[in-house]
C-alpha cells in the first residue's frame, strides 16, 4: 500500500483506515501542511465514536456534511463527547510526495490493520529525521463508530502475554516483524523532530514540546512554551493560551507498544490444525493445501500472491521444515509446521528424483489424509502450479467418493489415464467414507515404497498397469469404489503438454484455451524450474521488496534470482 502510493502522481498520499469519518477540517489542515517548505509526514489518531451524537440517516452522505458543520463549529465539541483513544491502532497518515523515503531501510511486509505498523513507521520516520513529523491528532475530526463484533481490535487492547498468545496468526506475525526490522524494539523514539499542529484563532500553529518552541506559518517569530510570563499585544497571549491548552493535551508520543513486543522469541502460531483449518475454509469446508520447504520460499510466495490476486483466501500451508515455518508466518501466510518431519534429510535442493523429493512428497499425501479425517474438502496444490482462475467450481461438481487430478500424460492423442500418469502435485478429493478409505491405502502403500508417493496414488487406485482403467480418463478402485478422473490437460495442462511453457506469450495462449492452471513441472532441477517460471512471466513474487508484484511495479528486474 505504501509503495503503491509512493507511485503516484498526486502531491499528497493518504494512507486511511476504510471505516474512518473524515469530516472538512481534514482537507484545510493538508493544504496548510502541503504550504509548507519542508517534506512531511502527517499523522493523526483516530476518536472512537462509542456515543455519536449523530444521527446515521439512510442519507448519511447528508447526515456527514451537515453534522460535519455543527461539529466543526464548535470549539472542544469533539474533545468533550468523543471518547480519545490516542493509541488505538487505527491512525490516518499522510505524506507530501517527493524523492525523499519516509525513513531509512526497508518497510517489512506488515499486514494492515494487523498491528504495530503504524507506530512502527513512525519511530522509524522520527529516527531517520528526513521529515518533519507533524502530530495533527487534535487539530481535524477522524472518527469511527465502534462496533462490538469487531474482535480483533477488542484483542488489540490486551497488553499481556498470555493475551497477546490469543491473538490471531496475522497480528503474531505483525509482532515478530516489528522486533526483527528497524530500531522500533530496542530504541527509544526521537520526538525532537515531532511537531503538534493546532488551529488558533484561524490560524495554525507547529509545537514542539521537545524544543518548547512554537511557529506559525509565515510568521518569523517563536514562541517559548516555557515563559509563562511573557507580556506582549492580544494576539500573543492567545497564542500562548492555546500553546498552553494544547500541552495539556496527550499526543502520540504518549503511546507506546512495546509491551505489544513481549512475545516469545521463538517464532510459532498458537493454533492446532483444527483451527487453522476452522478459521481458512471456505462456506463449502474446502481448503487448498500446499506444502513447501524453505528452497521453494520465493515459489511458496509467488503463489501465495496469485491466490490472493485472485481472491481465494482459504489456502494453508504445511511446513516442512522449520525454516519455511518462521518464513511464513513472517509473511502473514497461515501455516502448520509439520510434527514428522523427515529426518537425515537435506532440503537444500528438493526436486524431482532426488532422495528428499521421495520422502517428503509422502507428506502431502498424510496431511491430506488427517485434514479429511477432520470433515475438511481438500485441494492439494504445489507451489509450481499457476493458477489463471479459481478451478474450485469446476472440482467441486464431480462430486463425493471422487479423486479429481492433473493427468502427467505428454502425448497429445491417446489415454491420459495411462499408468502412472497420475499427478499427485494437483487433485481435489472431497471428505467422505469412501474417499478417506482410499487415501489410507495410498497413505500406506507409499509408506512401503521406495518411490515417492506419486506411483503409490496410481498403483493404489488405478491397479499396477492400469487394471482398474475405465476409458481413457478415469479409473475405478474396486475395494473402496473410489473413482479417479484425470483432468482435461487443454483446462489443466502439465508442463510438458503441447510445449506450452516454450510458447512465446504463455500466459495469453493459456488464456485462450481457457486453462484454469499449468503445472511447471517435467523440468529437472529447482533453479531451471524458477527460471523458467520467471522469465514466462508467471511470477508474482518481489524477493526484494518481499511484495507480491501489481500492475503498477511490473517493470520490476526479476534478474536478481540468477
């Protein structure tokens, strides 16, 4: 969001909560700031709205301009009714746009609204000092109506640790990134550089309590915040009186959340499976599951950012090992670290073939099997599968006692349901009797295999050879009466299907045989499988800024990976 903003054309960014009331004093308190001479950074707490002495009419454009106006008519009005909450989490900024960053080093990759980011930006921005930092908490009305069934910002109140375990995943991961970046957790804010604005007599007035001195826009005079006793014209002794007024007031550099920072230092999420799984499935109790070690972290999150593109937010991911786990929860992904983790394993280079690939793909298969157990439909995705559309639709009409998956076959005419031309990176299965029961036996002839797990799913439920063949896309497994149907390659090609990943615009050629994914698989080893990921295009992943890539920073060199 910032850097989007950062972007822009426009003299002035605004960074505001959605459920914030901007009343008109907003918009003369920025022209004042945009007169001035030096680059800023504006920030404002907002006021809880708990007794509005508005009425919310089904007109409430109306209802705002015109209460606005009684509002902002009246001196303290706000001061008086409104309950101040100066650290609540919801704060508006704003910034002059111009070459100069807003602090030095690198913006983390908080999730809004998720904690600590606010005022961690602004410790940042006072400790870098390349702005003047202005507090204009007091000085115009942003409000919100509180509302009860918001529980995460009734979580946000709590200052303990045992509160602070309660809290959900993102706001955890939003901790760790605000003690591992910046000097936020360990250093004191400069407030030197920490201006008030306040609004006197129609004029506006900069404070500075750390410097006690006060300025007034094109007026070259000071005025000292300690000399109580000055004498002087009518105007002075309103400024001073107002000076005076506004140090009675708390600002911003009254919060602090650092205790928010009292966490663990192990890096983990306080939930089980089962609620993970509560809180990320869909109404339809479908999860889509992928699991990843830390070699394909980058892979991990470009996929994990063309899900949220696309607007699906029921995904988990398994961990298997402990560093993808920290990773993840860094980035605000929901994830589960795997307890049986593989040991003697070197996950430094997982691909197809090699010793790792055979032992940890069976993981897949297990966490699958347990998810269902627990009442959950599951998608199984890997992290090399591009998504162009939500294939959940279409998965989810075959119906119960039905294992939907990615053909691996290459020819272009004949069976696609040939032996062991079952893709298991790619399948759908829904929880019933049926379904579990099949998946306990490829669960367990793949536990007796020196292979991965892919040749168990086939052997297992289309017969070694292909004996349970029917047709040229399904099989049937006679024991559970699961029925496997393998995927039209045209909708959900394999990565060696019709050469599509040599073509010279894969993403349009896809798009216009209505592909719903394409698996960059067939391809020999992790780094040839990302180069040709990133340079086809289909990569959505900025490992330097740790951002998922939009539309406006497209341009961004990818050349960094080899």
């Amino acid at each position: 969001m910032v850097a989007k903003a950062q972007t822009s054309n426009s003299d002035v960014s605004v960074l505001i909560d959605p459920e914030l009331i901007l009343f008109p004093d907003f918009i003369s308190t920025l022209r004042f700031a945009h007169k001035l001479d030096h680059d800023w950074l504006l920030i404002a707490s907002s006021q809880n709205l708990s007794y509005s002495p508005v009425r919310w009419g089904a007109d409430w454009k109306k209802s705002v301009a015109d209460e606005g106006k009684k509002l902002t008519s009246q001196t303290g009005f706000l001061a008086q009714k409104l309950q101040r909450e100066l650290c609540e989490r919801r704060m508006l900024m704003a910034w002059n746009n111009c070459n100069l960053p807003l602090h030095n080093g690198v913006l983390p990759p908080f999730l809004y609204r998720k904690g600590i980011h606010h005022h961690w930006l602004l410790t940042e921005a006072l400790s870098s000092d390349y702005r003047l930092i202005i507090d204009a908490t007091w000085t115009f009305s942003n409000t919100y109506v509180n509302d009860i069934n918001h529980v995460y910002y009734e979580l946000m109140e709590a200052s303990n640790h045992s509160d602070i375990e309660k809290r959900n995943w993102e706001f955890m991961g939003n901790i760790h990134l605000g003690k591992l970046y910046g000097s936020f957790s360990f250093h004191e804010a400069n407030y030197s550089n920490l201006f008030r604005i306040s609004k006197c007599g129609g004029n506006y007035l900069l404070i500075n309590s750390e410097q006690d001195v006060a300025f007034s826009l094109g007026d070259p005079v000071s005025f000292s915040l300690r000399n109580q006793g000055i004498s002087g014209p009518l105007t002075e002794k309103k400024i001073l009186n107002c000076l005076n007024v506004m140090k009675s007031r708390q600002g911003v550099e009254n919060c602090s959340q650092k205790d928010q920072l009292q966490s663990s230092d192990s890096i983990s999420l306080p939930f089980s499976l089962e609620q993970l799984l509560s809180m990320r499935a869909d109404q339809n109790k479908t999860i889509v599951l992928a699991v990843a070690g830390y070699s394909y972290k980058d892979m991990l999150m470009s996929w994990v950012c063309r899900l949220r593109h696309l607007q699906i937010s029921n995904f988990l991911v398994c961990a298997i090992d402990h560093e993808i786990y920290e990773f993840a929860v860094l980035q605000g992904i929901p994830v589960l670290e795997y307890a049986d983790i593989p040991a003697n394993v070197s996950f430094d280079d997982c691909h197809f073939g090699t010793e790792c690939f055979q032992k940890v793909t069976k993981v897949k298969s297990r966490m699958v099997l347990q998810i269902l157990k627990l009442g959950y439909n599951v998608l199984l995705s890997d992290v090399d599968v591009y998504w162009f559309k939500n294939p959940l639709p279409l998965l989810s009409s075959f119906g119960r006692a039905t294992l939907v998956a990615q053909s691996d076959e290459y020819n272009i005419t004949g069976p696609i349901n040939l032996p062991r031309r079952l893709n298991s990176g790619f399948y759908y299965v829904q929880s019933d009797d049926t379904t579990i029961a099949a998946l306990q036996k490829v669960v367990q002839h793949a536990s007796t295999s020196n292979l991965s797990e892919q040749p168990s799913f086939y052997d297992t439920l289309c017969g070694e050879g292909g004996f349970h063949r029917l047709g040229d896309d399904r099989c049937l497994e006679p024991e559970t009466n699961m029925t496997v149907h393998f995927l039209d390659r045209d909708l959900f090609p394999n990565g060696a299907y019709q050469n599509l990943w040599e073509e010279r615009n894969v993403s349009e050629t896809c798009m216009k045989r209505g592909c719903f994914v394409i698996h960059n698989n067939w391809i020999s080893g992790r780094r040839k499988k990302l180069e040709r990921q990133v340079l086809s295009g289909l990569w959505e992943y900025d490992v330097g800024t740790r951002m998922c890539l939009q539309n406006w920073h497209r341009t961004t060199r990818l050349t960094s990976y080899f």
